[in-house]
C-alpha cells in the first residue's frame, strides 16, 4: 500500500471529524492575583496560585492550588473560608471535598460570606480543624467537586466581578488576607479527541516520509 499526502490528509480529515463529534471535556484555569492582605501578600503582578475547573461528566471538579512561598490560612477577612465561591443550582450535599491535608478537616459551607471587599459569596471550603491566622497553615492542593453542575454554573462573577477567592498567607512575611480571581486564563477550550488527532496525524506523516525515502 502507497502512502501520499494526498492519503494523510484524507485520513487526518477523517479523524477530524470523529474528534469533533465526540463530547469535549472542558476546562477553565483562573489566576489568583488580586491582592486583599492586610499588608500585601506580595509585589505587584504576583500570581498567588491557580484554581483549575474541569468538567467531568455532569461533575465539576476544582484544584486550588497555591504557589510557594505562599499557604492557605484562617482569618475573618475571608469568613474563615480557605476558598471561596459561588454556584448557581448547587447545595451542600453536592460538594465533595477531598481530605488532603494530613491531620485536619477540610469540608464544604454555605452562607453569607462577603468579608473584606471582596463581595459576595455563597459558598467555602473551610478547614474545620485549623487554627487562626497560620497558626495551621497548609500548602496542600485544595480539590473538591461540585456533582449535578457545569462549569458556567461554578465561575458566574459575583457583586464585585471576582469568581473565587483563597485565604491565604505568605510565609515569609506573615501577611495574611484574602486574594481574588476574576476572569480565565485566556487560550482555546481542549476538546477530548484532539490529542488523539494530532499523534494519528503525527504518525501518519512520519509513516509517509520513510516510505517516500524507500522509494
């Protein structure tokens, strides 16, 4: 059998369309950087973390995580939420809080949060267990998922714009507050079939050059 470009791109067209008719798995990533600490938690233009939304079925899962040399902490500015968030159609009961932190209790809340300027909130994850101020600071990712929901329904900006917010200390300073994500991370939405469409593609271009030079 005789490989041509004309067959590759054939090919690549056809595995195109499979990918595109395939459902896509979603994500969003949103950069902690707006900063609320008493003090300030860092320079300006520092990204504090990243919290990474992924749709996964008819579950929304959530990764916070925090860059170094900065720590998850307890303080009212933040309504003593680790994290905070909004959700549209969602209730307690939905929310799955992954236990990542040795020794302490990480769970779901609800209520009226809306400490420190940065608006207003429905809903937290809370360490139970922990300590005031970073007394029990932890650098662990924080993951949980929201069951029955969709990502637009986790990232819709609340009174002031800001879609999540992370209690947070530097534990260089000892600064401690709240800092906020408003808008994602730009770039293009990953569908499931597309790293599957470019290594075929790969594959059948490379597969096409050593049978070109055979000839």
């Amino acid at each position: 059998m005789s490989f041509t470009w004309k067959s590759v791109l054939t090919v690549a067209a056809f595995v195109a369309g499979i990918a595109g008719a395939s459902t896509p798995s979603h994500a969003l990533l949103f950069n902690l950087t707006s900063d609320h600490c008493t003090g300030g938690c860092g320079p300006a233009g520092t990204t504090f973390g990243t919290v990474n939304v992924v749709q996964n079925g008819t579950t929304v899962d959530i990764t916070v995580h925090l860059n170094s040399p900065f720590a998850f902490a307890n303080t009212g500015a933040a309504d003593n939420q680790a994290f905070k968030f909004n959700a549209v159609g969602v209730v307690v009961g939905d929310i799955t809080v992954n236990q990542t932190v040795p020794g302490q209790t990480l769970m779901a809340d609800a209520g009226a949060f809306n400490g420190d300027g940065t608006g207003n909130f429905g809903f937290g994850i809370q360490c139970s267990t922990c300590g005031g101020g970073l007394s029990s600071a932890f650098t662990n990712d924080i993951v949980f998922h929201v069951a029955n929901a969709t990502i637009a329904e986790l990232t819709v900006p609340n009174n002031f714009g800001n879609v999540f917010v992370a209690d947070i200390g530097n534990l260089t300073t000892g600064n401690t507050g709240p800092v906020d994500a408003t808008t994602p991370v730009p770039g293009p939405v990953v569908g499931a079939g597309l790293p599957g469409l470019i290594i075929a593609c790969g594959g059948l271009i490379a597969l096409a050059r050593r049978r070109r030079k055979i000839a």
